[in-house]
C-alpha cells in the first residue's frame, strides 16, 4: 500500500491504496484527520531526498471482503465522524523509493572517441529531445554541445518544438550553429523542419532536425522537409557516387477523435489535412502512406537510406504500419541486426521501444557499432539518445579533407578595419623575418627547398595575422545561466524518477559533480 504523501505541505492520495471498509465515512474520516496533522507521514519527501518508499507503519485502514477501491470512497465527501480504530499512524523516519526499472545502457558503449578502433567511422547519434528550443538558444546551445562532445558527424532529433515560421526561432538556431561550430576545421549544415500550421506560442509541438558535421558537409547534395512537420532529412553522395538519404521522422501518438490540445502536432496535421479537402482524416495513417511513397521513390533512384526517428510503436507488431514502410524500402533494424532481440523501453512513461535506425542492405555489413545510451545520458529527455558507427570505407570512398567553413574566417570584408589590422600585422611580420629580400634573391635563380621553406614562414605569418583580427565570440552561456539550467535539469530528473521509478542516481551523481 502506497502511503499518503506530503509535498510542501499539500497532502496527495495515492490513486493505487487498495484498503478497503465497509464504511465510506470511515475512509472520509482518515482523511480528515491525515489533513488536519502537523506530523509527517512515512512518505514525506526531504529536500534533500526526493527518494522515497512505503513503511510498514503506514496507515492501515479496516478491511473487508467485498469492498470497493479507496480512491473512490476518499472522493464521497461523506460528513460522518471518524472512528477512533481509523486513526493514522506515522513513522517518522522517511525511507528511500526502491526502484522497479534499472537505468542501464544497451548494446555497445557510446564512448566519446570508440574505444579499441582502428577503422574509420561515422558515428549517427539521434535522440528524441523533447524541446529544446527557446529564444535565447540556450537548449540548443546544450545539445549540439553534447553532441561535439560524442564526436557525431551525423545527428537526428526529434521533437525540437522549433517552429520554421518564426523568425526568432530561426535566429536562435542560426546563432547557436555559429557558437558551436566556429573554429577553422568546423562547420555544420542544419536542416530543421516544422509544420506550416500557425500557432500562438513561441515553441511548437513537433519539429524535426537533422545535422550533418565536419567534412561531410561537403558531401550533402540536397535537403528534405515536409509541410505537415513529419520528417526532414539531407541527401549525401556516398560511395561510387551513389547518394544516401539521411532522413528523420516522428509519427504522433494519438489516434483519431483523441482529445488533446489545439496547439498540438496531432491537431496542426488535422487543419492541415481539411485544408486540403481530406474528410476524418488520420495522421497515424496518412504518415505511413506517404512515407511509403517516399521511401520506394528513394529506392527507385537507387539511393541508399538511413532513417532515424520516434515511430510511436513497436515496428513488427502491425503489419499496417511502420512494417509496410520496412517492406517498401528493403530497410534492416540496426539495432537487432547486430544484437538480435532489443527488448527494451526507450520512453520513460512507457513499456516498448519506439525509436529505431533502419538502413537498406548495403549498408548493413558496414555497420562497427550500435546501442542505446541511458536515460539522461546526455541531453535530458524522456526518450533514449541512441547512436549506430559505419565504417567509414562503406560509407563513403574515401577519407573526406577538412572543410573550412566561410563563416569561421577572421577576415571578411564586411570588417574594414580587421583588414588593415590584417595588412599592417603581416607587414611587420615580413620585415621582421627579412622575408621581402629572400624573395626577390629567389627571383633570379631559385631552389626549391628554399622556396618551400619560405611558403611556410609567410603561411605560418598570415595565419598569425589572421589570428590577431579575430572577433572572440561570447561564450556559450554565462556561469549563472550554466547554474540554473543545470539545477534545473537535476529537478527535472527526480521528478522524472518519481514519475517513472526509473533509477536515475548515476546522472544525477554525474551532475552534482558538475554543479
């Protein structure tokens, strides 16, 4: 029997007490007096340890055969006087919750750097995020962080509530790009997705996101989005010049008359679709046929598939759904592929695996490693990040030169007065070094390791010239914002925890130490 609880001094009933009494006075009246005691119960939650468990002194109310749920008779508002043989007992000492659900990774370990390697790889990471956009760009700021940090070169999110039509929101994203990816050898290509449909809030429900890093961005031949906010993906040119759709979907969860709020995926996919003439309609459906369609028109074009995403179900238990998707695209679970059965939960509120990686046959013997991260891993969420390594020599045909990207270049012209700091620093450094007349020795008669000497020394002092007209960028976040997102997400944890019984104490151990 689950005790009553005191949060702050609010009492709340456990809907699952099963004591039972053939007197619904009797019920009313433990109540009463639970309220009206300034003790605390067994169950009392510190706020130093929001963990807690049943006693066996909790309150103990008459039983009887016959009888029906206390959560009902708690709800009679019946008047009548309460018997001394129901009055509440309480220990004093609170105990900690034990947790029915162990927080444990699965298959191999997302180390940052893969462990052991001597094989190239491209790493995917994808994670359903469940929002991170706000209009300071704090929360996407924290997750391409994290994702830096696990060396990803190709990364898929889910639920971003980012909406596309929103200037600010799109400013946000931009900005944080350039924060994250900044120096020299980096750059990021972003496609994010969201549906058409207006809304009233700055965040939107749904939106999907797909990153492609480093070198790869070179390779990225086209872009996909969707009006209805379903998917969104990029297409790479891979080995012998074949291209590779790198694509994320999310499938709402709800089903048809569901009643949920306005502003929700499901219902912006609703007006959407009667804006185009289609009576009852049903997203769950209509999302299946048309990435069916999608799907076989990829392969048609002889284009290999990559695709990500929450799929709101277990993919195998209905032939109608996410099956027929698999079948129209010859596409492999990679997960099960190298570790057979994955009978595991990737939604904390939940009891199935709803998010998948599913690839066409050729890639599939190129797969190194694949697995799910733990829950709150890295970027807190109530789904599962999880990640799938390729073999760089399968993927793609060779092993990609760093880009540079235009945007992390110091000199520009759009800074006047950076180039002539530029100009007048390179000067100095010439003169310095004797550079101007070593040069014209070499115009009349040249060696070449000479010339190849000096090719250096004026590299490695235009780059010293550059280096002095760089715009130092603010930092991510500012140590106290850093101080309250992370106190917020240790909060954000142990109330998932007390929601879920899922043992969280690893991450929040790992984020006291960071605090």
């Amino acid at each position: 029997m689950v005790p009553l609880c005191f949060i702050k001094g609010t009492s709340v009933i456990s809907p699952h007490a099963t004591s039972c009494s053939n007197n619904n006075s009797t019920q009313q009246a433990a109540t009463n007096t639970a309220n009206a005691s300034g003790s605390q119960p067994s169950g009392y939650l510190e706020d130093d340890n929001l963990y807690y468990e049943s006693s066996d002194n909790e309150i103990e109310l008459p039983t009887s055969s016959g009888c029906e749920n206390t959560y009902q008779h708690i709800h009679t508002g019946a008047d009548t006087q309460p018997s001394h043989a129901a009055q509440p007992t309480y220990n004093p000492n609170p105990m900690k919750m034990k947790m029915t659900y162990q927080n444990i990774p699965f298959g191999h370990v997302c180390d940052d750097i893969a462990i052991d390697n001597d094989t190239p790889y491209v790493r995917l990471y994808c994670q359903n995020v469940n929002g991170i956009f706000d209009r300071e760009g704090v929360g996407l700021d924290t997750s391409f962080k994290e994702i830096k940090q696990v060396g990803a070169d190709i990364f898929t999110f889910n639920e971003t509530h980012g909406d596309e039509s929103n200037a600010v929101a799109r400013r946000a994203l931009r900005l944080s790009k350039q924060r994250m990816w900044r120096n020299n050898n980096e750059d990021c290509k972003i496609v994010h997705s969201s549906s058409v449909a207006p809304v009233l809030t700055f965040t939107k429900p749904g939106g999907n996101m797909v990153g492609i890093t480093g070198s790869l961005v070179g390779r990225v031949r086209d872009t996909i989005t969707d009006p209805f906010g379903r998917w969104c993906g990029h297409t790479l040119l891979g080995r012998d010049n074949k291209e590779i759709l790198i694509l994320t979907a999310y499938n709402v969860s709800q089903v048809v008359n569901a009643k949920v709020g306005d502003d929700t995926l499901f219902n912006q996919q609703i007006a959407l679709y009667k804006l185009q003439n289609i009576r009852d309609p049903d997203p769950r459906k209509l999302f299946i046929v048309d990435l069916v369609r999608l799907v076989r028109q990829a392969r048609e074009e002889d284009k290999d598939i990559i695709l990500t995403g929450d799929f709101n179900e277990l993919v195998g238990d209905d032939p109608s759904k996410m099956a027929r998707v698999l079948e129209a695209g010859c596409l492999t679970d990679a997960h099960g592929h190298q570790h057979g059965e994955v009978d595991i939960k990737t939604y904390t509120r939940g009891h199935k695996r709803l998010d998948y990686v599913f690839v066409t046959p050729r890639l599939v013997k190129h797969i190194l490693r694949s697995g799910y991260e733990a829950f709150h891993a890295r970027i807190a969420s109530d789904h599962k990040g999880y990640f799938v390594d390729f073999a760089l020599a399968g993927f793609l045909d060779r092993q990609l030169p760093s880009i540079y990207s235009a945007t992390s270049r110091a000199i520009r012209g759009t800074h006047p007065s950076n180039i002539t700091k530029y100009v007048k620093y390179l000067d100095e450094y010439l003169n310095e070094r004797d550079i101007y007349r070593k040069v014209k020795l070499q115009k009349h008669w040249y060696e070449k390791d000479r010339l190849e000497a000096l090719d250096k020394e004026i590299t490695k002092g235009m780059l010293e010239a550059e280096a002095q007209c760089r715009i130092h960028h603010r930092e991510a976040w500012t140590p106290e914002v850093n101080e309250v997102m992370t106190t917020a997400n240790i909060l954000r944890i142990h109330l998932s925890s007390l929601r879920t019984n899922i043992d969280f104490r690893n991450k929040l151990n790992k984020s006291n130490s960071s605090y």
